[in-house]
C-alpha cells in the first residue's frame, strides 16, 4: 500500500493536484512528484480582476497562476490552466452577491469547494484517469477498518480547514487526499525551501481571493450599482436612529462603521446589528444582549457520519466550537440547540458539527431562536 492508500507503485498512481499557486498546493504537487507518483498540476483561472472590481489588469491570480507553472516547470511535472471563469461567476461570485442582497453573510470559499473544486475540477481529474486528487488543504482524511473515509481537524488547530469544507460529500472524500493534515505549518514551509520552490516565502492569503482589498460591499455595487439603496436604521426600541446606504454594508453582529452618532444608548454603550431585513431594506441595531441565541435552524445540510445527539459546533470559521445538541429532520434540514447562548449568528453562515475530532457534516444557517425560557441578558 502506498502513501495514499492504492495498492501499487507510487509510478503506477496518477495524482491530479491543485495548485493555487500558494506555497501549500505546490509542496504536495512537488513531493508527491518526488516520492515517484505521475503528478498533474492543475490551477484554475477564476475571474478576471476588471469583471469584478472594474479595475484594470491581468486576470485573477495571474502572478499565482505563474508560480504554479514555474513550480511544475521547475520540478519537472506537467501542468495545465483551465479556464473556468463562468463556472466561479454562476456558482460562486453571483451566489456571494445575492447573499448579501438577501441581507445574509456568504462564505464564497465553501461554495468555491462545494462546487467548482470538488465538482468540477474533481471530474476533471477523473476524465485524466486520475487514482486521485489531492490539494493543500489542512484537514486529515483517516480510513477505517470497514473503508469508511472520514474527514477529522487537522494536527496544526490553527491552520485546520474542515469548516471550510463542511460540503464535502462522502463520494468526494473518497477520492480526495489532503496530505499536509498532519502537519504544521513550519514544516511545509521547511519542505519548500528544501526543494527549492519559488512559492517557498509567499505568504498565506488573508482575503477572499476575488476580493483582495477586502472591500466586500464594493465587488456588489459592481456587479449589481442598486444594491446601494438607502434605507433607516431603527433602534430595537422602534426609534429610528439613522441612515444607511444600503444593507450590503452590514451583517449581523457589526459594531463599527453604523452610521449612527453619538447619544442613543445611556452611557453610550456600543450598539450591534441585530437584524437585518432584506425586504424592508432596513437594519436594527441594539445592545449586545439582544444578539444572543441558544437555537440555529439549518438548511441544505450534509452529513458525512453520526445520526444526531451531542456535538460541539463551530458558527464561523474563527470561533471555536461549543457544545449542542442536534436534531436531524427529514427535509435535509436540522436544529442545533446550544448548550450557552452565543452572539453574532448570521444567516448565510455555515454551522459545522463535530464528534470529537471528526466532522461529521453541516448545513447553511437559516435563522435563529431564542429557547422558551431564554432570557435576554443571557451569557
């Protein structure tokens, strides 16, 4: 058995990889082309920088698409850019602007693995007559005895990326290998200047890879100049407390950058969006009390193990997870019941379940309860 589980030689096993262009993806291309396996770099064109931020410029990730192709040039595997610029705009960048039309929060890098990644590019890897595809990600795939595949956190919790990849069916993970999971970072990094590779100092990328300034609001208004309708922003009194320029600048959770003076609360506590509504065009702000919730409702879930019962359950990708009880229903939706209440829940969100060190699945946030006997100034 070889390192990625196939029985035969590492020569005889064809591994399509996905290079970004990133140090990650170009240590697992360049070692498994080390280790002997027939490795095929694949990277992706996205977007075009002017179609989105109306700038002018080369296309999306131009310099990254560059390293990709020295790394494979350089290691000696071959590769290919595949332009899917219409799949991403369809599947990714259109469904990140209706999300925040509909006044929610999208998470467009799940959406990019849900679809483009692990659909699309995972059937080209397969018209490749490819044993696999394998990509940077850290997560640990670990097989059972009964052959089951099983996505778990990765060894470095600060890298981990399985909420990322909570949509990952269970097809998908049977041919996806994610070889970095039980590594550190430092250790990648020290593998790249070992092998000499030009991605080897690149540092991570922080931002959303068609939004590279980190101005969400401004990738809407390109594509769609009407979703900056003014609209009130009301206290969750019923004051009307001010003006906004349109609900894309807000999510639920937000305390900076409302738009409201000075004067509304005693003792001028901070106030926080609490709700936004899509269809009045109008947002709610309120003290940070009224934020809290003990239950999430979620939609078009997957589930990759595990029937129900006690989990813990991570609500954004930066917050840790808590401990919940879930309930499974038959419409492929579900109901998470948090043992504290927690604050800043956004529809649009993803809520990602685990059982220990395994994740076993989740869905889309689609709204949010408070429990029969919840009290508003909960903790």
């Amino acid at each position: 058995m070889n390192s990625l589980g196939f029985a035969k030689d590492p020569k005889d096993t064809r591994v399509v990889v996905a290079m970004s262009g990133g140090v990650d993806s170009s240590v697992v291309a360049s070692l498994l082309h080390e280790q002997g396996y027939d490795v095929i770099g694949v990277t992706l064109q996205l977007y075009d920088v002017g179609e989105v931020l109306k700038k002018k410029g080369a296309c999306c990730a131009g310099q990254d698409i560059y390293d990709a192709k020295r790394v494979a040039e350089e290691r000696g595997f071959p590769h290919y850019v595949l332009n899917y610029e219409s799949n991403f705009r369809q599947s990714v960048i259109d469904d990140f602007v209706d999300t925040y039309l509909k006044g929610e929060t999208p998470i467009p890098c799940v959406r990019c693995n849900q679809t483009v990644k692990f659909r699309d590019l995972l059937k080209v890897a397969k018209d490749l007559n490819a044993d696999c595809l394998a990509t940077g990600h850290y997560i640990q795939r670990i097989v059972r005895e009964n052959g089951v595949s099983e996505m778990h956190r990765a060894v470095d919790v600060t890298k981990d990326q399985s909420y990322f990849l909570f949509a990952t069916t269970q097809e998908q993970l049977d041919f996806l290998r994610f070889p970095l999971g039980g590594w550190t970072k430092d250790v990648t990094r020290d593998h790249a200047l070992r092998l000499g590779l030009i991605t080897a100092q690149k540092p991570d990328s922080q931002d959303i890879c068609f939004v590279p300034n980190g101005d969400y609001a401004s990738v809407v208004r390109n594509i769609k100049p009407e979703a900056e309708k003014p609209g009130l922003i009301h206290h969750v009194d019923g004051r009307v407390v001010g003006e906004h320029h349109g609900i894309i600048h807000y999510t639920i959770g937000q305390r900076k950058g409302l738009g409201i003076g000075g004067g509304v609360q005693e003792n001028n506590d901070p106030l926080y969006v609490v709700n936004i509504d899509a269809q009045q065009n109008s947002v709610t702000v309120g003290p940070k009390e009224f934020l809290a919730r003990d239950i999430v409702m979620i939609k078009d879930c997957n589930w990759l193990g595990g029937t129900g019962g006690d989990i813990t359950v991570k609500l954004r990708s930066m917050t840790r997870a808590v401990p919940a009880r879930i309930e499974r229903h038959a419409d492929n939706t579900a109901t998470l019941y948090l043992d504290a209440a927690q604050y800043g829940i956004s529809p649009g969100q993803a809520a990602v379940c685990y059982d220990g060190a395994r994740m076993i699945g989740g869905g889309w946030i689609s709204s949010t309860a408070q429990s029969q006997n919840f009290q508003v100034n909960a903790a």
